[in-house]
C-alpha cells in the first residue's frame, strides 16, 4: 500500500532504478517522489563486496535525507563480488564479456545493502547475501548474450529477470535481491515504521 495516509510520511526511493521501482511495486508501494542520489561508487582500496554495498546505500540515503527532510527515504545498493573481487555494472560489451567470462561456471555472489532512513533520523539498516552459480558458458552462449544488450549498466554485466536467468545452475537467497532490492528485508523495514501495513 502507498503512503496516502495522513499520519505517514513521504515515501521517497533514493534510486533511479525502474527495476527497484518495480520490485516496490510487487509490496503495493509507490514511492511519493523518486530522488536518485549523486555519489561516487568508486569502491575503496581493498574494500571487500559486501562492504561496498552497505557503505553506498548509507551515503546515498544520507545524500538524500539531506535534501528530504521530513520524509521516509528508502535507499539501496547491489555489488556483484566473486571472492574479494568486486564487478562493475557494465557500460561497455568488453566489460559485460569480461564479466561473463569470470562468472562461468563459478559461484559469485550478489550483495544489496537496503537503508531506511527516518524524518527524525533514525536509521535502520539491512545487508542481504545470495549466492549464485553460472553454469559453464560457451562462447556461443556469450556472444548471443551480449548481442541481446539486457547487460547494459547491470552490475556483473547481467540481468536476472532477463535472459540470464537461463545460466543459473545454483541460486541460494533471495532471489528479488539479485535484480536489485531484497523485497522481505525491505517491507521488513517499512513495516519496523509503521509505513507498511500489515
């Protein structure tokens, strides 16, 4: 349900992501305004996944709490890590195939960090892990891939809820997580307010 109520306040999401709008949706909610936050995603010296994810999703919730006093703003980052190896969210086909190439027949996983930041302040916090195995990938299969794009601007250089679906051998966690927001952990976190009911 989308806060409509008087005694709710704005919802916000702190992302530009029609995949995490989307996933809302599936929860019946609808963000009152959509701020995407301006941070940089330059991972840190030897900073691991998982923390990556949780430190990004704090700044850019913090980013825009700044600019939305008052309201509820929700924000989340996903990091595609294989060991301590973080991947990016591919912009190019070299590094779409760079990713796809590390990731057959290996298992990786998919890191969301989730923050829900209060009017008052109060900040409450979620890191969810799933673990994912490609099945070994030809380079058939790589090529045809890449030449259907879903790729673009996807961290791990793949989209879940496209046709990569068909190269997970292995998946074990949440599953909404990997296309970019871990819906338990988030309604979870809207319920712990009051914003979500029941």
């Amino acid at each position: 349900m989308s806060a409509g109520a008087a005694d709710r306040p704005p919802l916000v999401l702190a992302s530009a992501s029609p995949r995490r709008l989307a996933l809302l949706a599936r929860l019946g909610v609808v963000p009152d305004r959509v701020l995407p936050a301006e941070v940089d995603e330059t991972p840190g010296k030897a900073e691991l996944p998982r923390l990556l994810a949780a430190r990004l999703a704090a700044e850019k919730a913090a980013a825009v709490a700044a600019q939305a006093p008052g309201a509820l703003v929700l924000a989340a980052d996903t990091v595609v890590g294989v060991g301590r190896r973080i991947l990016p969210k591919a912009e190019t086909e070299a590094e779409a195939r760079q990713c796809l190439e590390l990731l057959s027949g290996r298992r990786h996983h998919v890191y969301t960090g989730v923050v829900l930041v209060a009017p008052g302040g109060r900040r409450s916090t979620r890191l969810v892990d799933t673990i994912l195995t490609f099945q070994r990938l030809t380079e058939a299969q790589i090529a045809d891939y890449l030449a259907g794009g879903e790729w673009h601007g996807k961290a791990g250089g793949y989209a879940i809820q496209g046709r990569a679906e068909a190269f997970v051998r292995f998946l074990a966690g949440s599953h909404s997580n990997v296309i970019g927001l871990p819906l338990f952990e988030t309604a979870q976190l809207l319920r712990g307010v009051g914003w979500l009911r029941p």
